[in-house]
DNA sequence: TTACTTAGTGTAAAAAATACACATTATATT
DNA sequence: AATATAATGTGTATTTTTTACACTAAGTAA
C-alpha cells in the first residue's frame, strides 16, 4: 500500500445482458466465442474497456463491434470480479443490461472476429454460459424484475405500436408469472405513458386489438419523479 | 480487439461511503489523505483492489487499512470509469455503502500513512472532496434514500437499543424531510422488526422514551422477501 | 406547584391493490 | 348466411395502504 502512481493492476471488461422480445418470447443476446478460454461456448457479449472510453462508451462500442447493434441505451448494475472469473487473470467486469425492440430489419454481424456470431436465444433454452456469465444473467434478470415493477420499461422491448396484451405478455414473461388482465390494463394505464391510436391490429385471425403508443414525453417525467422522491 | 490474454488495462480502486449516526447527526466518514495527488484533502476512503481479493474482500481490507474498522457489512452499488477521474491515470473505482452503528469506543485510526486521518463529518459540512468523490457520494446517498423506503436498514445506524424517534429521526435525516410522528410509527412497526423492551430511556431531562431492539431473525426474511417477488 | 418538553395515541378519508366473470367483436369454417 | 372460435374489452365490491390531523400523558427542572 504505498504506491503514489495508480498502478494498473487487472483488466476492466464489460459485458452486456440485453433482453429482447419476439414472437411472443423474451431471449436474451448472445455471442459464440471464437477465442480461447471458452472457444465455441456462448457467452455474453462483452470485451476489455478501451483506453480513452468511458464505461458507458465502452458498453456501447463492445456491444456494436460483437453484434452490430447501435444506439442501445444500456444501464450499468454490478461490477464482478472473483479473483478466479477469468481463467487466465485478473478481469474485474462491469455489467450492462438493456431491453430492445426486436423486428427482422437489424442483422447481427459481429465486426470482429472475436465472436464467430451473435445470436437472440429465449431465456428459457440458454445454453451454459462462458465464465460466470450465468452469474451475471441471473443478477441482471433479478435486476429488471425489480425495475419493471416501478417504471414502465418494457416498452423499450415492443414495436412502436403495440397491444395492450402484448405488453402484458411481457411482464408475464419477465416476472415469471400469470397477472390478471383487468388489473394488469387498470395499473400500466395509470402510468399514464401510454397513448391509445385509433388504429386496430392487422393480419390476425381474430379480433383485433386496439394499438397504443408509448409517450415519451411523459415516460421522461415518470422516470424522473422516481428518482427523487 | 486482437489480444487473446486478459492485458490489465485499468487500476482498478474501492471507494466507501460510510453513512454513521451519532448525537442526532447523520455523518459520513472521510479520510484525509497524505499522498498525491490530491495531497491534505479529504477523501472518501479508498484505494487499489489487492491481486489475490474479491472485491468485496479489498473493500473491508480497504477500510480496515485506511479507518481501524472491521466487521462492516458493505454493499457494493456503483461503479465509476471516466476516463480522466484520476489525474494520472486510467482508475475505476467500484463504490460500495454501508450504514454504521457509531459510538465513542470504536477509534478511528488508519494503520497506513497513506491517510493522515479518518473522521466522522456530518453531511451537511462536507468539505470539498477530492477526485469525483463528491459525485460518489451524491449516488451513495441517492441510493440508500431509495433502500431506506423499502427495508429498515437505519437500524444500522442506531444503537443496540433506541427509541422509535431516533428511528424518526435518521429516516428525517436521510429523506432530507420531516415526517408525521403517528404515520412514522404505525409504518416503522407494521415491518414487524422491533421489539418494545421493558425499559426506558435513562439519563433524558424530559419524559424517558419506550426502548426498541431490532429482531435480526425477522429482519433476515424481511430482506430476501424483498429481493424475489 | 408550576412550567416545560417530549412521549404516545386514534380515526376518518382517500387512494391503491386485489379478486372476480361475461358480453363483444372480428375472423374462419361450414 | 349461419355458426363456431378465439381473443378483446370492460366494472364493481372488498380489502389494504396511505394520508391528514391534535390532544393528553408523563417525567424533569425550576
């Protein structure tokens, strides 16, 4: 202890939980690993912090270079680092999570060759996971769970207009539980982020349901307010 | 993005904010410091993480080295990567909580000369803190006031056996608000963690006040309730 | 005895959370 | 055209939680 001179002593990483919703299943994004340790396991995408890189811009630019995602706004919640994480050294990893609006147009294509690919994978088929990677994912499930209880985030996972049951079929998803649907409307409506157009579901085989969409405006000042108190 | 070994790219630092009650005060515990930079100001305790420890293990080394303290149960919370956070070089800290029982027989005395001293300062006197150590503790603080609504962590703070306005008065203290006496008390033992003592307050010039103790076994299902849903 | 200071208590009103079931509507099938 | 199907959309009563609000009781000091 009488180092004057911040001496570096481990590698910094960050990796990313970023959920995401299609098809009626939330999955979460990952990577299969073309370097050793872990060649050809999936992992979480994630790499060592850049020297000039804050950790947020780090977070952004790892995740574009494994996956090809721009633009995710990603939130940090826990810094890892077990002495014995990385099985050859010191890596102290801070974890990002994220929940993202799926749909066909953006490709995955990691721009290294540090991942052979990425890939959205339902949370309920996940392979094992590189490092202590499931560690992570649990900690970042447990984490979103809490959220969505105070804050409407699950929007950030559908498509700019959506059904009120699609919504719900998220946080069902997300909590792990059945919730009842003329409360569940009742509570999210309350919210008062959400704006219903005048304009039904197309191409089901049913009735179809009435669109909403999300008031960013008014999502701005929930998140805000919750913060304070 | 070509090396294959985890290269240390980073030093990677603990940083605590002890949040301590004493004499009716909400105090934080500052050291100041005795090398540079940043040389004669006062600091959060914190320094290099140790090769062969956990984080959580190198943040009580941490503090045992730079205040005498052990035994203190700390939560880690945030961690902070600007770039430029240390004038001479690339440091991330990860920042951990806690809230301490104060009171006279545990001195204050740093076991390395990396810190002049270690004091208690109440937080409405902070001084100017070196580093981004301000920023550090705004986001400590915001944290355990959103922590405090939901768990009856300020037990933390108090002495072994204390009276429910000392409770009062250190949730006044962190929310930063007044609150209504009756309201208070029906909520703080609606928890259903304290228990009344058959004792009073001793050496008060008014009125002796009904003594509390805290139920550690309820407490304990209390938290992991409120962890899972 | 009196003055002072803090401890300790209850209720009514409002707001939020919960439990619960059926008619409506668009489509697909015959 | 009629019917079957499957999901949409809606209301109320009950319970629980939160909020607002003011006085008496008890102990100490003068």
């Amino acid at each position: 202890m009488e180092e004057v001179l911040p001496v570096f002593n481990s590698a910094v990483s960050i990796d990313c939980v970023l959920f995401g919703f299609d098809g009626g299943e939330l999955k979460i994004l990952l990577i299969e690993r073309n370097e050793e340790p872990f060649k050809d396991w999936w992992a979480l995408p994630g790499y060592l912090i850049g020297d000039d890189e804050s950790l947020d811009q780090s977070a952004s630019r790892i995740l574009h270079e494994l996956t090809g995602l721009s633009d995710v706004y990603m939130e940090q919640y826990y810094a890892f680092g077990e002495v014995d994480r990385h099985p050859q050294g010191r890596v102290v990893t801070i974890a990002y999570y994220a929940m993202l609006r799926l749909g066909g147009d953006k490709a995955l294509r990691p721009l290294t060759n540090y991942a052979k690919k990425a890939q959205w994978i339902n949370i309920n088929e996940l392979p094992k996971l590189a490092f202590d990677h499931q560690h992570i994912y649990d900690k970042g499930l447990e984490k979103i769970k809490r959220r969505i209880k105070h804050l409407p985030i699950a929007f950030e996972l559908l498509p700019e207009k959506f059904t009120l049951t699609q919504v719900q079929n998220v946080y069902e998803l997300i909590l792990g539980k059945k919730l009842d649907k003329r409360n569940f409307r009742k509570k999210i409506l309350s919210f008062g982020v959400l704006k219903e157009l005048d304009e039904k579901q197309k191409g089901v085989s049913f009735r179809a349901a009435t669109l909403y969409k999300f008031d960013k405006r008014k999502y701005a000042k929930l998140y805000s307010k919750e913060i304070s108190f």
